[in-house]
C-alpha cells in the first residue's frame, strides 16, 4: 500500500518548495541565509588557508572523526583541570601536526594563550 507521500509526490514536492520559499522570506530565514552565504572573498580566502595548511586540516579531521567515533575521548585541561561541555570544553591541541592522535587537551583559556605565546 502507498503511504500518501508516495501517491501526491508531485504535490507533496510542491508543499514542500512552497514551505521553502516561505521560511526564505521570513526574518529566521534571512538571517540564515545571509549567515551562511560565502561570497567569492571568503572563498578565496578558505581556498588558499587550506592549500597553506593542509597539515593542519588533516588533523583537524583526524581528530574530529577519531572523537565522533568514540575512539579518542576529551579530558580535561592539562593545565587546570577544568572539564566542560561545547564551546567551554576542552580544546584539542596539536604540537605536531603529523601526529594527529598525539593531542594535549586545553581549555579555551590556556589553548589561546598558548598560541599567543603568553602561555
């Protein structure tokens, strides 16, 4: 038996554009929208950061797969101690970037001192 999607496909794809082209025009929308447009300059920009560091994207995502899938775990910052959830959470740092799963944990603190060299 087909469910209703499957017998007013055609119906269904337009209430589904329809509801699109609402939430487009909506503030929620545009302020999405104009969130996550890219003009040409930032593209520009993100292609040359990643041809400069490809080292560091690769282990950028090294480490973010090896964390989705439970093989490499957060700890709390080194230095003090402090665990967190989101962005208050510890931040995984790379001395070596050719050794992605070699990571030290910082907090957000302690990581932006530490590239500030004020560490």
């Amino acid at each position: 038996m087909k469910t209703w999607r499957e017998k007013h496909l055609k119906r269904y794809r337009e209430l589904i554009r329809k509801g699109q082209q609402k939430y487009k025009k909506s503030a929620k929308g545009k302020i999405t929208e104009h969130k996550y447009r890219i003009s040409p300059k930032n593209k520009l920009y993100n292609k040359i950061y990643r041809e400069k560091n490809k080292e560091k994207i690769r282990a950028y995502i090294i480490t973010h797969k090896a964390i989705k899938s439970g093989t490499l775990i957060s700890q709390p910052c080194e230095v003090c101690n402090r665990d967190g959830e989101g962005l208050n959470g510890p931040l995984a740092h790379h001395d070596d970037y050719n050794k992605p799963l070699d990571i030290r944990w910082l907090c957000p603190e302690h990581h932006s001192k530490l590239h500030n060299l004020q560490y």
